[in-house]
C-alpha cells in the first residue's frame, strides 16, 4: 500500500510543480495546456488512490492496525489513508464532474462580476454552488452540522460548534478593542511606509529575513514572484514560495515573505521519513496557517525581531527609514485600521473579517439568510463588527477567490492559525523564557526547533485539536490569543 | 481513443516540465523526490499507453483507417499510435526494469570513469548495457540488422544500410576537405572570440537573436540558463529552451541559443489541432536537428545574417569587435578545426564524429569488436578521419552521456539532422530564391513559414525519409550537403 500511496503522492506533487510554474514563469499562451495538463494529473492521481485495491488493503489492514499504537507511523499512515479513502469515495463521480464545472462557471462569474462591480452578476453561480456544497456535505456525512462535513475536509476532527464558540469568545474580545482603538487612530503614524522602496532591494530583505528565520535558501528552498504570494512543497527538501512586492508599500513584500517562510518552515521541517508517504503533509489548514502567523506577526511584528532586524534594514532604505525611529517603526508595522479587504486587514481585525464570512456561510447553510440578501447582511456584519460600510461589492461580498472553489468551511483555517499561533508559542515561551531575548540577537533556532519537534514532526498524523492537545494540553483555546492582542495593542495604544 | 492518448501526452508533458525544472530552478536537495517523481509519471505514462483498451481499440479501428487518405489526421493518429504501440509492448517490463537500472549503474560509473579519466571504470557498465540493447533490438524485431530495431525508435522507418550509404558518401567527400583545410589552418583567426564576453549582455543578445529568427518569446516561448543546452516544449504555446553562457566564448551561447530557437521553431510551429495528440511531435531527432541546424549553421553562419546582425552586435560589444571586420567575424565563425570533443566540432568535422560513433557501434553490435578494443579503436579512427589522436579517454570514447542511456543509433540524428537541413533549405531556396537577400535584412519569415508549411505542419504523421521525399522528390541525400560544405569552405579557406 506504501507503494501505491506513494504514486498518489508523487502525482499529486508533481501537478503542485505544474501549478507553481503556472504562477510564475510559465509563459502566458501555455495556460491552456497547462489547465489540461493539471486536470490529467489530478484525475489520475484521483483514480489511483481511489482504486478498489487500496479498499480491500485498508480492510486488510484494520486488524493490524489495532495492534499498533495510535500514534505510531503505521497505523497514523493506515488512518490517515482511509479517512482520505472514505472522503474520497463517498463523493459520487457525477458530483465530483458537476462541483468541478461549478468551479469553472463560479469563476468566470467572479471575473466578471468584479469587472462591473456587481454582486448580482456572481448569484447564480453562487447559488449553484450553494446547492453543490449541500449535496457534497450530504454525500461525505456528518453528525450535527452539514458544515461539519465541509469543515473536516479542511480541519479534520473540527467541529461547526467548535467554531462557533471560538468565534463568539473572538467576538467578545475583539469588538470592544477595534473600538477603543478607533477612538485613538491617530496615535500611529505609518505614512513612512508608503513611500517608494526599490524593488530589488526589497526582494533582498526578503530573503535576509527568510533566511534568518531558518527557512533554508541554500539548499532546499527558493523564493520568486508571483500575483499571489504562496507557498508549496514538492518533499521537504524543495520548499518554494512566492512574494509579490508592491513598490510604494513596504509591508507588502516583507510580512507575506515572513508568512510565507512561516508555511515554507513547516514543510521543510517534515521528518524525512514521511517524503513519499501521505503523512507528509501539514496537520491541517488552521495549523499551517498557524507556523505563518507565528512568523509574521507573533515574531516578525514584535518589538524584539526589530531590535535585531532594523537596523539592518535601515541600512537598505538610508533614505526611507533613517531618520524614523525603532519604536515609531514597530508601532508603524502594527498600525490597526477597520478596513474592507480582508488580505489587507491588521492582526487585530483581521479575525473579524472571517467571522463575517464563516457567519454568512451558516446562515445560508441553516437557510436564514437567502442568497440575494448577501450583500446587505454582508455590510450590516461589517457596520456591526468593524463600524464601517463597505462602499460596493467589490469592497464587500465579491473580493475573495474561495467561493469560487466550495461554499462552508473555507475561511476558518485562517482564524484557527492565529489562535493556535499564540498558544503554541506561549507553550514554547514556557519551556524557553528566553525567546525574545533570542529574537533581539537575530537568533531563531530554539523557537524554530521547537516547532519543528512539536508540530512539524507529526506530520499528517493528527488533526488541529488533536495535536494542540497533545502538545499544549488544551484544544484550541482563545484566551492566550485574546490576551496577547489586548497586550499588545493596549501598550500601542495606550489604552 | 483521442481522450486515453491525451492522457498519456498530458502525463509525458508533465514529465518534460519536472525535467525542465530539474535543469533550471530546482534547488539542489529537491533531486532525490524529483527523481521520484519522473520514474512515477513515466510509469504511469507507459502504464497507461500499454493498457490493453488501446490494443483493442487499435484494433478495432483497424478496418476504419483503412477506408482513409494515409495522411489524413485520423489515419496518421492512428498509424502512429500503433507503431508506438507495439513498441512499447514487444518490451517485457522484466526488460524495462533491467534496461532502467542498466543506465543508472551506467551513469554512476560513467561518473566515475570522467574522474578518473579512464574508460576502464566504465567498461563493465557498458557491457551489461549493449548485451541489453540486444534483447532490446531482439524484442523489438528486424529484418536486416539487429540496430535497425534501436535506430528505429529515433528516426522511424531509417536502416542501417541508409546510414552506412550516407557515411559512406559522407567520409568520401569530408575526409579529403579536412585535411586540405588543415594544410590552411592559420587563414582563418577567430582568437578575437575567445575574450571577456560579459554575461548579461550574451544572454540579451542570445535573446534578441532567438526572437529574430522568429521564436516567439513573448507569449509562447522562454530562454534560461541550464549547464546543458536543451528544448523542451509542453505544448506548441509553451516551448523553452536553455543556453549556457561562456564567458570568455562568444560561441558558446551565441549558436546554443540560434540551435535551440531552430528546435524551438519546430515545437512553435506544431499545429494547434494536434496539441494533445500523439501527432503533437517532430517526425524524428534527425527532421528536429535539420532545423536547429538550418538556424544555427546554414542562417547563422552565413554572410548575409551577419550582414544584418553584426553591426548590431558591435555596438552590444564596441571594445571586443569594434575594430574587426564583418568579414574577419564570418570566417572567424566558420573557423575548422579538427577537435576531440563532438559538441565543439564545427560544420564541416562534426560529422566526421558521428560516424565514427555510429562506426564502432555497429562494429560491436556485429562482434567485429569487443569492447576492451574500443578506445583503441576509437583513437585509430579519430587519426584516420581528422588526422588527430584523443590524448586519453576524457577526450576520446566516455566524453557523450548518450552510452548511459543506451547502445545504437544514437547519434544517428545529429548527422541526418545536417544532412536534411541543406536538402530543405535548397528546396526552400528553390521557391524563395531571394531568401538572403531577406536574411541579410534581418527579415527571416519566408524561410521560417515556408518550414512551418512543409516540415512542422505535419507534426509526428511522417517518418524522416517519407517526409524527405514528400518535401524535396528524394530520401535522405547527401549530395545536397557535400555541395554545401564545399562551396562554403572552399571559399572561406581559398581552396
């Protein structure tokens, strides 16, 4: 079974490589070659893992497997594998053709609706996909929640209860704080980061900064640039992601390059036994994202990362940045601000942005919001949480690509990232007090190998809340994450 | 049918961009899962294409074929496919097995024997291999000559017998021409090319070239830079190709990048339809290497494109060619000199190395030789046909990666290739006989559309001497060339 699993992986692998040269050097006329050619890979390597064969070996297996214990690389892998298998095979074929022309329609639609700026132009896809997202949570089966079924393809073990009282302690904490930090805007300045900042220099930074953080350039890793900055792993020892630098804005290049090698850590740091096994991949969505906004924000936002890191940078941008000090930076960098656009929002609304979304999504689901009311429940959640009101769609329901993909589940991984973030490192923080010290000497390797021992050695083995047990006692809690943001930003703030 | 083959293609093309990558980007440690990766989807690939559906459908579709026109697209897909078919499947997979951990061994000790510069190192790997090539030849059939059979899987429908002709010809008229020129050897200097070339500048020079000529860089078409010079294309709309810059050797990237442009130009000019067909091919190594060396030697070299380019490339290089001629430049890339190394040969010895190559493979394959003799007479051969004996084996008989891979007819495209290249361009030449006067205008699309027309437009449906003769009234010919290599060299070294 290793070996056929093996093959899966391989293909899998192989179309991620056709993807990321997709997104970065493929030449513009090979699009259409290339979306046949990652339809094949992915079609075969669809064939291969749900084969009758890997069926009767997992039925085979199951007795031995119960001889093993739970966390052993056997029966992880032999669980692994037939929890995919069942997801895999409990989708009819039909549905899988029909879901995949939704995508193709859904995102024609989405183009053209942000063209003309129109929500109304995106519904029908929408609601078809809507409809698709039903028969699929149907199909793979839940016990309380339709979303469930959605939400364990991306976070598997992970409840819609679980999130919704995640969110609603987020809710709690976070409205009141984006408030009170209003009524105080304009004690951060971040002009000087708007300012014209070289190219080139800033894809150095870069990867000084990647660098440092322990994402490994030399050997086994690269960055380039693409639209959209991701990240992606053909085995732990070929780790690349992408940046893309905006030259009037530096945060732009240099937090996603944080984030990214955050992602880019987690695959390098997989145990080299797992490469061709379906264990060599991240734990779940919410727990990558989770290594990403370590990175970028726990670490790469922090006063002690400036300490070392600024006046290297200073340095590069003389002209930018010489005359603006370490702390009127670092309180720059954590500017808060009620915006519209999720991918631009701060940490602190930043969670808010997914509340909206994974609120929409379950009301829709629950039938209490009707597709051609989006919009305006959109705003109304926006006025409510962020008191502001998105101008149009394209502002609004209409800016992110996800729901051209499925419907249910999609955005909670990121939420789940920034508070796992904080528990894992307050968990680290605890058996290594001296970590910021560490930062402010440019020194990473205790944070990083901690990571690497508690979260990246598992691999695929366990789901989010399984493996947040194991490591910091507790599922996935908000009160470390709420307590860092009040922490953090009541000192910006003065609050 | 069209759909399993589409299949297959989009697996293999998927393959070429891992392979490209390989070459190009990947970061060093990423080699190990990459090697992975390619055996999976050749595996599948071969899997796939060997699948007994195909048989019967090849069968089945027999009767249909036969009711039309031999050169209609479905009669050719389903020519080709048989053809390849049955390949594939004469080939025990106990075979393939030993003939893929064959070559690994064989590159590992041709490695080895490099270090060491001694082909003893290599001997052993190199027995195992031909005695391979026989079962190979053997399981594959022939009529007349076991390399028939291996000759037949670069350039189908070519004999043994048709390549002993051409050399034949070939050594009548080449091996008096060197050694006249060898006499005159001090009439042509091309020290000039051997200075400090800067990087950059090649490589836009390479480029602007390549686009020239009318390789589409701009949408269809990429260059990078690779340690071996090579093309690969993924579909006609996505075709890239590398170069490798000397810097202290115009050469070397100058007529790399014209010879892959022609390459290039080949896999551009494939027609749309056949884009995931198994048509979607060049007719054979050899027609592919008439046409990078159509770009490189016969426009490349001539007078009337430097007529066009050279004042061009003196203002990118003012200190090194500022003061030499235009005509001082064209003799001195026509410079002959009988060489130990086949990828520096110049036009008019480099066939000269093929033969003795394909030469001694025969003589092995017939028993005449045993493979202890083969440096021997490897050297005996190098004096009588250039007049020089290879100091040792680096620059003698393990100098070409092509034996790792395989024994017989592997060369035998290289000398097809420039042997077709003047029996086309003649009959190009016939219908455009204004043809250099446009080069010498930089203007290259009637030579280049009048290729797309005759040579590209037919993709895979031709073997090499059936699309010869459909062309030009007449197989493979090397009377066309011999006159070529004459006129030229007579008149460059005052003959």
């Amino acid at each position: 079974m290793v070996e056929l699993l093996a093959e899966v992986t391989a293909l899998r692998q192989s179309g991620g490589l056709l993807f990321w040269d997709q997104q970065t050097y493929m030449p513009k006329a090979g699009a259409r070659a290339r979306g046949n050619h990652l339809a094949v890979l992915s079609k075969v390597a669809h064939e291969k893992f749900t084969a009758p064969e890997i069926g009767r070996l997992l039925e085979r297996l199951r007795d031995w497997e119960e001889t093993l214990p739970y966390d052993s690389d056997e029966a992880s892998t032999v669980r692994v594998a037939r929890r995919e298998y069942e997801k895999a095979t409990r989708l009819p074929p039909d549905l899988v053709v029909r879901h995949s022309r939704a995508r193709t329609r859904a995102h024609e639609a989405w183009i053209e609706a942000r063209q003309k700026n129109d929500y109304k132009v995106f519904r029908p896809a929408l609601g078809e996909m809507v409809d698709i997202m039903r028969e699929v949570a149907d199909a793979l089966g839940y016990e309380d929640h339709p979303l469930d079924a959605l939400l364990d393809q991306q976070e598997p073990g992970m409840k819609t209860a679980d999130m919704e009282g995640l969110f609603g302690e987020l809710r709690q904490g976070l409205v009141p704080l984006v408030k009170a930090i209003a009524e105080k805007a304009d004690a951060v300045d971040d002009s000087f980061l708007h300012q014209p900042f070289d190219r080139e220099t800033q894809m150095e930074v870069c990867r000084e900064a990647a660098a440092a953080v322990g994402f490994d350039l030399e050997t086994r890793g690269r960055i380039d640039l693409s639209v959209h900055p991701f990240t992606i792993g053909f085995s732990r020892n070929d780790v690349r992601f992408t940046v893309r630098i905006d030259e009037g804005f530096f945060n732009a290049g240099f937090f996603a390059s944080l984030h990214e090698a955050g992602h880019g850590t987690y695959m390098q740091g997989l145990p080299e036994r797992f490469e061709q096994s379906i264990l060599h991949e991240g734990a779940s969505s919410g727990l990558h994202e989770s290594q990403s906004r370590l990175w970028e924000n726990i670490v790469g936002r922090s006063r002690a990362f400036w300490q070392f890191y600024y006046p290297r940078l200073q340095k590069r941008f003389p002209e930018q940045l010489g005359k603006v000090s370490r702390e009127d930076f670092y309180r720059a960098v954590n500017k808060v601000e009620p915006s519209f656009i999720r991918v631009e929002a701060d940490e602190v609304t930043y969670n808010l942005h997914i509340m909206v979304r994974f609120e929409l999504e379950k009301a829709v689901f629950d039938r209490e919001l009707g597709l051609d009311d989006l919009p305006g429940a959109w705003n109304e959640k926006f006025r409510n949480y962020l008191g502001i009101t998105p101008p149009d769609d394209l502002r609004g329901c209409i800016q992110d690509i996800h729901w051209t993909f499925g419907f249910g589940g999609g955005f909670a991984g990121y939420t789940i990232g920034n508070v796992a973030s904080v528990q894992l490192y307050e968990k680290a923080l605890e058996e290594h007090p001296g970590l910021e010290e560490e930062f402010a000497q440019g020194e990473f390797s205790n944070l990083l190998r901690w990571m690497n021992e508690n979260v990246h050695a598992h691999g695929a083995k366990f789901g989010p809340q399984e493996l947040l047990e194991r490591v910091t006692g507790r599922p996935l809690d908000a009160g470390p994450y709420l307590a860092y943001i009040k922490r953090k930003f009541s000192d910006i703030y003065g609050l």
